[in-house]
C-alpha cells in the first residue's frame, strides 16, 4: 500500500524537528496545517512528536478533521483547548512553535497551562522549508493553474484593452478564472495602465486605460490548493521609443535572471544578475522590489530571489523571476514567468509571449 502524502510529510517534519534539536512541533498556520493534514476547517492546531500527530478542532470540525486528517489523532478541544493540547505537550521538554503565527496573548495562556518540564521554543519557517520543494503532484497542480491563467492572457490580449476600464478587465479576469476551472484567485489581479503601472501593487480603478499606454497585469489563480502567479505588460495601441526602450531593458533583465534557474544556484545571485542589466542601463533606483519568491499553497513562499536572500535552489523549487521598471508619472513595465528548477533546467510554466504585444 502506498504511502500517504501526510505520513510521508510528517515523517520529513519529524527529520527537521530532531535535527534543530526539538522534541515536538506546535503548528498553528492555516496552509501549514493544510499542506501536513488536509484539514481544510478555520480550527485547527496539530501537534506533531515523534511517536504521534495531533489535530486539535472544535465541536464544528471534528467529524471533518477525522474524514480529512485520517494519519493524526482528532482532539475536541472542547472549553479547554489550550489544556486538552498541553496534556500532550506536557511529555515532550522542548516544543517548537511557529513565532511568526502565534499571537503573543496566545502564547501566555499556552504557557500557564504547561509544566515546568516543558518550554516552547521560537521555531518559524520549519514546515515552511518542506513546503517550498514540492513533489510531481504539487508541480502538477502549479502547472494547471498556471496554464489557465496562461488562457485568461489570451483572451485578455485578443479582447483589447484600450477604452475599458482597469476594474472591468480585473471583473473580466476573475470571471474567466472560474470560468476554467481555478477555485479562486491567488492574489487580486492588478491591472495598471499609463502612470498607474509604475506603482507595482496597483489596484484597479474605474479609470479607462488610454490609447499608447503600457499597461501592467498580474494575475495568478488557484487550482487544487496550489497557486499561480505571472506578470505580463502590454501596448494598448502604438507606444514610444522611450516605452520600448524600457520594456526591452526589463525583458533582457528576465531572460539573464531566467537563464541562472539551476540546482545549488544561490538565489542572491539570481537577483544580481537581473538587477546588473537595469542598474547598467541607468535604472537602478526604479526597481526597488525582489526578482522573484517561492510559489506553492501560498503565492509568496520560500524560497526567496532577492539581494538579502541565504536561500539555494533545490530541485522541486517553484519560484517566479519578475525584474522590472517604474517609472513613476510616466508608465511601470514588469515581466514575470513562474519556473520550476528542474534537473535539465529551468522549466517554464507561463509560456505566454513576452515580447511586447500591442493590442487594441
């Protein structure tokens, strides 16, 4: 009988939670308990130590939890939540617990329920580095998801963009995702138009996008769990030189960055490469934002192409390499493909043209 997804994460977990010296690990993120259990519900804590696996639910949950989660044991917190979960965590001496998640008020009530035997130990991102290899099923799904907005591009593209109005083409763009199948988007889309797109998380306006403007749209949606993300920039009818210009110096920054996705490449230099080709050309202050970050169940993950970045490339990353330029009263252009690192290369999941389309 084949292994489950969760018995095999969990015992993954378990080699990271013995290797940073913990002997259990409290995990209370909503897409962390998801990616380990499968428990979809509002309330869910697990406990994870070597010998077992806790789900801690409420009344509303339980029978869900037990379907959804069938490799952890389904606790009814009840009245006494904190209790019910310190009972367990009261064998273990030291437990890990995700300080980036948990709120302060939280963490003291926890504690008063705890013996003196037992400490909680800060341990963020410890689920967070499982999650950002992913196997041929989450790749898969990644993929889907990406094709559909892959679609939503060209439709997009082949309707026009010029006389509608930024929040219409955002509408229309939702509406083609479920049409195709995404359960919902990965983030709201962002369609920017003229001086709009040189603010890099635009939102839609009731503004209608010129004629001759760039126009930025970013777009991703969720399929099976798993998110999307690619940037494309558009002509909305004939644009200057200088447009032209700009956007060829960001499409050259993509491709240079795009072309260092490999295994043991350190995300760092990723970034330099790409920021390299704008700095040289004498834009350095206008990209003021990372190359790219980590995709999964989450569209902003591990790990992370910027400058600061200590993360390497492992085989099973998904990661997106999105370079760009804003120039602000004038126009922003961003190009973003979602790519996974592959053993024969870089993989190219957002294969939509790149070079710039106008349309009408």
């Amino acid at each position: 009988m084949a292994m489950s997804r969760s018995i095999e994460r969990i015992g993954r977990l378990r080699e990271l939670i013995a290797t940073d010296g913990l002997d259990a690990l409290l995990v209370s993120g909503k897409e962390n308990v998801r990616y380990l259990s499968a428990f979809t519900g509002t309330n869910g804590t697990l406990l994870i130590d070597p010998d077992d696996a806790y789900l801690l639910t409420d009344f509303r949950y339980v029978e869900q939890a037990a379907d959804q989660s069938p490799d952890f044991e389904v606790i009814d917190g009840g009245e006494t939540p904190r209790k019910r979960l310190a009972e367990r965590m009261n064998t273990r001496a030291k437990v890990g617990f995700d300080d980036a998640d948990m709120r302060v008020k939280n963490h003291a009530a926890l504690v008063e329920e705890l013996s003196e035997g037992t400490e909680l130990v800060a341990a963020a991102g410890v689920v967070e580095k499982l999650r950002a290899v992913k196997d041929a099923d989450e790749i898969d799904a990644i993929a889907r998801a990406a094709a559909i907005a892959d679609s939503i591009y060209s439709t997009i593209s082949e309707e026009g963009l010029a006389g509608r109005s930024e929040k219409d083409v955002a509408w229309r763009i939702e509406w083609l995702a479920r049409e195709r199948g995404a359960s919902g988007l990965s983030f709201p889309p962002i369609v920017a138009g003229g001086p709009h797109g040189a603010l890099p998380h635009a939102e839609p306006r009731d503004r209608k996008i010129g004629d001759g403007e760039l126009v930025v749209l970013d777009l991703g949606v969720v399929f099976d769990g798993y998110c999307s993300d690619c940037t494309r920039t558009f002509a909305s009818g004939n644009v200057d030189g200088h447009a032209r210009e700009i956007y060829d110096i960001v499409l050259d920054a993509q491709r240079t960055a795009l072309a260092q996705i490999a295994e043991g490449v350190e995300c760092q230099l990723i970034d330099k490469s790409a920021r390299d080709v704008i700095d040289a050309a004498g834009y350095a202050d206008q990209f003021g934002h990372s190359t790219g970050h980590g995709v999964g169940v989450e569209v902003h993950e591990l790990p992370t192409l910027s400058s600061r970045s200590k993360d390497v490339l492992e085989l099973g990353n998904v990661v997106t390499v999105e370079p760009g330029i804003y120039l602000p009263g004038e126009f922003g252009v961003r190009i973003e493909d979602l790519v996974v690192v592959a053993d024969d290369g870089p993989r190219v999941l957002t294969p939509f043209e790149k070079q710039l389309l106008v349309v009408d």
